[in-house]
C-alpha cells in the first residue's frame, strides 16, 4: 500500500532544493531594468504602482518602443525593488 506523503514533508523537502540551489549557485541576479521616473514615462522602466506615486495602480515594465506589459506587484517589485 502506498502512502500518503503528507503537505509539511513535501514544503521541507522544496525548501531543502531550493537551499540546495542557492548553495550551488549563489542567488539570482535581477535584470538591470530601471525604475520609471513618473508614471507617463515611454523609455523602458518598470513602474511598481505599490511603491511608487501614490501607492495604488497597476504596475507595468515600459519596452523599448514605449508599449506597456501590465505586471503584478510580485514581478515589478523583483525588477526595481532594490532600487527604489
């Protein structure tokens, strides 16, 4: 019979990898994305509405040809919350 693994042994077995991941090969880098100066900007940036203006919004990474990619606050604060 087959048993169940239960969830708390598969989060501490994903943890250990993870770990083990950082160990080998040291932490991630972020890509060099700058934030944007003011919500209206058309040069490429990324906007995190959460820290950025007034707080509320949506966040968005502005591309090169001045086209907006809405993100959620998880993917614009990874990019320029270190820079912020």
């Amino acid at each position: 019979m087959k048993r169940k693994t239960t969830t708390w042994r598969r989060a501490a077995a994903g943890l250990w990898a993870a770990s083990l991941l950082l160990t080998v090969n040291g932490p991630a880098s972020t890509p060099d994305i700058r934030p944007c100066d003011s919500e209206d900007q058309r040069t490429e940036c990324v906007w995190d509405a959460r820290h950025q203006g007034n707080g509320i919004g949506a966040s968005f990474y502005v591309t090169d040809n001045g086209t907006r990619v809405y993100l959620s606050h998880a993917f614009a604060h990874y990019f320029v919350g270190a820079q912020l």
